[in-house]
C-alpha cells in the first residue's frame, strides 16, 4: 500500500565556544528569534490562530487539513534542534497538536553531526534535548516526551507503536526512506505529516545553519 502523505502548511513570522556563543545571544537575543508566531499561524485550510491563542485553542480547532487534532497515540520527529528557533518551534508544536499521548523525538548528536556546517558552533546535546523538552511541555504539558540521540538516520523512527511521522518539506525524503525501513523489518508503515515552514522575512528559510554564520561572525568582530 503506498504511503500516506499529508501536508499542514504553518507559517512562522516573517565548552568556552559554547560560553561565548550563549553570551552573544544574550546579548542580541537574535531578535528574539523572531519572536513565534508574531504574525500567526496557518494550519490547514488557511485555518489562522494568532500568537495570542492558547495551545487548546488550536488542539480543539474544527479542522486540520487531513489529520485531526490528536489522531495519533503516538509520533515520532527528528533533526539538530540547534539554536531552537521559529522554524523548530513550528515543527514541534504541530507534531503536538497531532498527538494524543506520546511524542518521541530524535536529536543528532555525534555522527549525525559529523557533516554540519560550522558544527563546533552546535550546542551541547543536553542543552538541545532541554529546549526541546522545555518547548514541548509549555504547548501541551500532558503529553508524555521522549528524546532521544540520534546517531542513525532511522534513530526511534523505527520502532512500533508508532503511528505517524511528522517531517518538513525539505526532510521528507527521509520520512519516506524511515517507511521503507520499516517495511523491510515487516513493521506497519508510519502516516507522514508535512509541515510546511514558509520563508522568514527576508526570504530565507529558517535556519541554523544561519545563526551558526551569524554567531561565527558576532565572534570574530570581538
């Protein structure tokens, strides 16, 4: 059978390496990081809610293109979660909105690592695996949280009791190469949610790659 792909489209608004990275954003704040949702955002059918609505507002919302509001006991997410910014926060949130009871959530450390750029600007895995944790639990406190290392493209993506995978456009190759994985192993394939992440202000898609460069430069202009 093939695999089921749905799309939700969200829209974000437009150790010393370590110490001193963690200065520079307190010192810019990044802008925030673009503060989430200052614009809103959109999921399924043009369906808005602004920054101002709460979490349950969007958990009861009539209508999510495809999948409901809590049509899955369980999902599984992957990526760096370096920097958690805008683009993350997105991904999290509506993988939340998906789900009933049980998130799991795989975070690249070592190997997956190896290829990034300007990696030695990367936090800490245990910074990450927190801002995740932290991020999840502030949009719907009653899921249970699992994180991960990730150190294999397949990471938790494999394991049963799972019902659907949330990824981005741009990781979805990946979401379709877990489902042949897990077919191979005779494991029940995995739903695949796309979420969109639309482009920030300045046309460039949410990044960490960008605040690493821009970190690197804050750095050497010291």
């Amino acid at each position: 059978l093939p695999t089921a792909i749905h799309s939700v489209q969200v829209q974000p608004p437009s150790d010393q390496a370590h110490t001193a990275t963690s200065s520079l954003i307190s010192q810019a704040s990044l802008a925030k990081e673009t503060a989430l949702c200052s614009q809103c955002l959109r999921i399924s059918n043009h369906m808005a809610v602004t920054a101002e609505a709460s979490c349950n507002d969007m958990i009861h919302a009539s209508e999510f293109q495809h999948s409901p509001p809590n049509s899955f006991r369980a999902v599984v997410l992957g990526g760096t979660f370096d920097h958690l910014h805008d683009g993350h926060r997105c991904l999290l949130k509506a993988a939340a909105v998906l789900v009933r009871e049980l998130i799991v959530i795989g975070i690249s450390t070592g190997p997956m690592l190896a290829n990034k750029e300007i990696a030695h600007l990367i936090e800490p895995f245990e910074k990450r695996r927190k801002a995740v944790e932290d991020y999840v639990k502030s949009v719907k406190p009653e899921l249970e949280i699992r994180t991960e290392p990730l150190t294999d493209p397949y990471g938790p993506s494999l394991d049963e009791g799972l019902e659907a995978i949330v990824v981005s456009k741009e990781t979805l190759p990946g979401g379709m190469a877990v489902n042949r994985k897990r077919a191979a192993k005779g494991v029940p394939e995995l739903k695949v949610e796309v979420i969109d992440l639309l482009e920030e202000m300045h046309g460039k898609k949410l990044s960490s790659t960008i605040i690493r460069q821009r970190l690197e430069k804050q750095l050497q202009d010291t």
